[in-house]
C-alpha cells in the first residue's frame, strides 16, 4: 500500500515522500484495513520502530475535528509536538507543564500534545475544547498496568468518552501478552504484529562468547552457523561485566554503529561513559561546548567532559536541557554511545545499532529484583536505526552461571499481561473524588457507572469494585472531601483539591499543617516548604548516611518553624527526607546558587530542577487550599512560590 493512495492532502503526501515514506509498512497497512482512517477505533501493538506514529498521524489527519495525542512523559511530547508541528498546514498546541497554553488556544489547534495528567486536569477543570475532540491517540497505552501513572491514563479514558461521545480512539501499544483484553475494554479493533523494519538479533554473552537467537525458533544456534554465535575480544576479565559491556560497545562503534548501554544506577551510567570517553571512540566538541553552556554544576562538567570523547551518560539527575541535548547529538550520530539507567528506554526516539543491557536487576528497596520481561524488551528494541543498519543486535551480559536463565527470561519468555492498578487505595480515592467533584457522579451508583468505563472494571466483579469504591467513599467523608447524605457532594475543601490537582492526602496533609501553625509562635517560608515537601505529591530526595546527622541537627534548631514535632511521626526517616527537601528549596528561595545546592546536597541538577517545579505547584494548591480551610494561620504559600 502506497502513502500516495491514502486520504491525504496532497501536501501531505509530498511530505511523507521528501522523507522517504512511500510505501506503508505491513502494520500500517493492517490500520488502514482495519479503518483507521475511517473513525474505527484500533489498538496498534507492534514492536518499537514499525510505524505506530504514522498510524496515529493518519488517524488525527483524517478524523472530522481536532485530534489529541496523550503521551506518558513530557520528553516524548515534546518529540511527538516537533514531528507533527512540521505536517504542512497543520496547527500543534502542547501541554506538558513545561509550556502550556491557555485552555481557550488549545482549542484552536488540529493536534494537541498532552501528558495524562494534563488531560486529566483538563477533564477535572471542565475544559471546552476535550468535547470537541474527534480523535485521542494514546501512546504507550501499556502503561496503565504501571504503578504510578497508570491509574490515571486509566480513569483519564474512561472519562473522555462522557465528555466526547463517539470520539475515535487509537491505542499504540508496545507487544504484550494481553492486547486483546485492551482493544476488548476500549471496543476496539486489534492490529498485532512482530514485523519490525530492521531485524533484532537478540542474544546473551557469557565468558567471552554471545549466542544470538535464530528468528524462527528463539533459540541460540551452534557456533559458526550463520554468525549467530560468536566470540568477543574482550580487553580484561571476559568474566567482569564492566569489561564486557565495554567491549561490546567498542565493538559495535569500531564497526561504524552507534551503541546503547543500561547500566541499574545513576553512578554506574556515568562511570561506564567516563571509561568510555577515555577509549578514544569519537569527539563531540561542539555538542560538549553546548552542554558546558548550560550550568556550571559537576555533573554537567562530567557530562560535557565525556561528550568530548564521543559518549554520553543519561539519567533523572541531569537537568531536562543536558537530556535534550544528548537525545538530538545521538540522533544526528554526533555521539557514538550513551550509558544510561532504564529511563531511556521509555519512549523516547534513540535507535542504535547495538544495545548492551549490562544490569538485569535493581534494588527495590527490600532487595535486588529481576527487570520486568516488557521493560528490557523495551530496551532491547531500540536496536537497529532504520535506513542506517542491516540489523540490530540487544546482548544481555551476563556470565556462565547466569546465561541460561537470562535466555529463558529475556529471550524466549514473552511480556507480562498488563493489569491494571486502580484498585490501589491511594489512586481509587483520588479519582473518586475526581468524578464526584467534576459531577460526573452524585451517588455511589453514579461513581460506579463511571469507573465501569475502566480497564480495572473490565476484568472485575461488579460487587469487588463495590466493595472497594465504598472503602474509598468512607475514607474521603472521614478526610472532609465529600459528604454522603442525600447523595454524594464534594466539600469546598474536596473541591479544591480535585481543582489543584493533588491528591486526597496531600490535601489533607496541607489541612493539618495550617491547622498545626495555628498554634505556632514562628511561621516562617521553611515552615510552608516543609508541609509540602512532606507531601505523597513531592518527589523523595535521597538521603545520606553521611549527612543525616545534619539533618537531624538542622531539624532541631528549626523546630520551632515545623508542624510535625520530630517524635511524633510515625515515618521519622521519610519526613528527615521531606525536611532536606524544604532546606535545599529554602536555601534556593534565598538565593544560594544550583552549583553550590548540588555540590552541597548531593543532589543531581535534574533533581534540584525537578524539585523546584514540584514545589511550585504544591506551594500554588496549599495556598489555594488555605482559602477555603477554617484555620487562623497564615503560612506563607504565595510569597514562598514567588521566590522560587
């Protein structure tokens, strides 16, 4: 099937061709079929790399009205944001929290780019233009079996069909072992596939060898049959990990490729790219001059340093700018490698020729576990550049006591089913409060009409989301959100909250905090820094052990201005956590400079950044909570957010 014969202007046509994009590739053929350009809706689950963003173009660009692309992280919007920003005569509004345009101009656009929560927000606040929608694209759609953001892509499409009836919706979805039970739950039609642009050679090395998997059968060939096992030159111990990955690397680039390296940690990412660097791999100058240009912290020195010698770490710790920065210079082959943790892996558009996953564990916090099947396939799928590579290739390192149980685990083992996570009592209440506050619903039954929609509801026993709807009723009526008389109303104070878009604890955390203050003789910025940063919404900042005995200090001589009393918590090392966040925001407030927080706290800028932002939007929903809270407190919210 050719681009030429598809419902598509004839400027849009000439642009896919400029690019090469003339004839479809098998999956997007099988969209087209299925209707994708005529209203249908359809999951797409197909692997990295075979098209699924030209499937959803196709989708938004024949739809009769405005279409919607809802992406997991704000990295990927942007991305998605240029790609359709540059299909001629089309307008593209984005909303991420990194620029957002007022709701009156996202109605204006064709496409608009959005996270989840965005568009949760935009549902909650009753925004015009989500009923106008005639298409939503849902990229990463897997993700609503993740913990965190799943629950509110989840609800997120459950409440877009109320608010725009018969609207077309697209799932793209990487392969998993359940997408029938998705397209099921969404009345959706199924496109899956295998078939990938490049083919992917997956294998496992163990003492100096990697024994790569034949397409047909999955399993590892004899040595010398058609190269699918093969020594590697290994320049130290074959047995080290460290070694190896670095010989696979090396290996990949000498041969005219780029490479790959997951790593489990921060630290390990950037010293794999500092031994890297010192290989003489390539040079990247004008890239690492850039990156010296963005602040002047270490870990963007290290970071510039390293990208000097052709090779990159990527991580959360590095500031939103140094990640954009690496992603373009890979993607325009100016760096020849990036080591990075698994959050690379997550959709963002970074091929390369060989894909090294050295770490097939993390530390959990009770111990080190195995990776999920999906996250390293994921991974691995990032092999092979299309139009620049014959093949890809993913090696799992691993060693002779490991090797067979990486195959059968990473290899041959298919992805997890995808379930969802809404009955979690956190997220239930929250969305709850959501539908009840956004007059969705008005009774129990209301509620439950409404979370029917849900993919938790789909595969759940009327009287079991019964149950744990009601648990999360008497829990919001016990914390003031709702009341359950003649029906169930949000509260001013739930309304509130569902408005600013926190959860029900940190609301009713910011509660007991104003109503703590009442009583307290000093009240100052660091006591509104504090009831926020020990909040369920404010990221964790890592904790030491060699700078926990400051903190605990700091934490004394600054109790006068804390609402919690230090042997009243029942969590006293996560709010020592909470009150290191309030000091580095504090001392930020109060014009120290990121150089010297980092240095100081042990922090990464991307945290100092993330954190700053974060803090924004809590201090903006405690002061906007405290309008409607019967407390004679003043806590400084507003004048703490100005000076951030």
């Amino acid at each position: 099937m050719r681009v030429r014969d598809l419902p598509l202007s004839a400027a849009v046509i000439d642009h896919f061709e400029s690019r090469g994009i003339e004839e479809l590739y098998p999956p997007q053929a099988a969209a087209v079929e299925a209707g994708v350009c005529e209203g249908r809706r359809l999951v797409a689950a197909v692997p990295t790399a075979s098209g699924k963003t030209f499937v959803a173009t196709l989708a938004m660009l024949t739809a009769d009205g405005p279409g919607l692309y809802i992406v997991p992280l704000r990295a990927l919007a942007r991305e998605k944001y240029e790609t359709f920003s540059a299909l001629p005569g089309v307008s593209v509004g984005i909303s991420t929290g990194d620029f957002d345009e007022r709701a009156t101009e996202l109605g204006d656009h064709d496409i608009v780019v959005a996270t989840s929560e965005k568009v949760d927000s935009a549902i909650r606040n009753g925004a015009d233009w989500i009923a106008d929608l005639a298409c939503v694209v849902v990229d990463e759609v897997h993700l609503v079996g993740s913990e965190g953001r799943g629950p509110t892509l989840e609800v997120t499409l459950a409440t877009l069909g109320r608010r725009a009836p018969g609207v077309q919706i697209v799932a793209l979805s990487a392969t998993v072992a359940n997408p029938d039970e998705l397209a099921d739950w969404l009345d959706a039609g199924l496109v899956q596939s295998t078939w990938r642009p490049v083919d992917l050679r997956t294998g496992v090395y163990a003492a100096g060898r990697v024994g790569f998997d034949s397409e047909a059968s999955k399993t590892p060939r004899a040595a010398g049959d058609d190269g699918t096992e093969r020594d590697v030159s290994v320049p130290g111990d074959p047995a080290d990990a460290t070694d190896a990955t670095d010989a696979l690397v090396t290996e990949a680039v000498d041969d005219g490729g780029q490479a790959l390296a997951f790593v489990r940690s921060r630290r390990e990412a950037e010293t794999l790219a500092e031994r890297l660097a010192a290989a003489d791999l390539g040079s990247s100058p004008e890239v690492a001059d850039e990156i010296r240009g963005l602040d002047g912290t270490e870990t963007g020195r290290r970071l510039a340093d390293c990208v000097e010698g052709g090779v990159a770490f990527h991580h959360a710790g590095l500031r939103s700018a140094h990640r954009v920065a690496v992603e373009r210079a890979f993607r325009d082959r100016e760096l020849k490698a990036i080591c990075a943790t698994p959050t690379l892996a997550a959709g963002v558009n970074v091929p390369a020729r060989r894909v090294v996953v050295r770490d097939q564990k993390r530390y959990t916090g009770s111990g080190m576990e195995w990776l999920p099947t999906l996250e390293v396939h994921q991974m691995c799928g990032r092999a092979g550049r299309p139009h620049l590579d014959p093949y890809g290739e993913a090696v799992l390192v691993g060693d002779e006591t490991t090797r067979d149980e990486l195959w059968e685990r990473y290899v041959e083992a298919g992805p997890e089913r995808v379930d969802s996570k809404l009955a979690d009592p956190n997220a239930l209440r929250t969305h709850v409060l959501s539908v009840v506050a956004s007059d969705f619903a008005a009774s129990r039954e209301g509620v439950l009409d409404v979370l029917d929609a849900t993919f938790f509801a789909h595969g759940t026993p009327t009287s079991e989301l019964g149950g744990v709807v009601d648990t999360a009723i008497a829990d919001l009526v016990e914390m003031g959100m709702i009341v359950d008389e003649d029906g169930l109303a949000a509260t001013d104070l739930g309304a509130q909250v569902s408005r600013q878009y926190v959860t029900p604890e940190t609301g009713a955390r910011v509660v007991d905090g104003l109503r703590t203050a009442t009583g307290m003789a000093t009240v100052t910025g660091l006591t509104a820094l504090e009831i926020v940063c020990d909040t369920p919404d404010m990221q964790d900042t890592y904790l030491g052990n060699r700078e926990r005995a400051d903190m605990y200090q700091f934490a004394q001589d600054h109790a006068d201005e804390f609402t919690t009393r230090m042997g009243e918590t029942e969590d006293f090392e996560g709010w020592l956590t909470a009150v290191k966040t309030a000091r580095v925001l504090y001392e930020w407030t109060e014009g120290a400079s990121a150089e010297d927080l980092v240095e100081r706290f042990r922090i990464g800028p991307g945290d100092l950044e993330s954190r700053i932002e974060r803090a924004e939007w809590l201090l903006g929903a405690a002061d906007a909570i405290a309008s409607v809270v019967d407390a004679d407190a003043t806590v400084p919210f507003r004048e703490r957010r100005a000076r951030l």
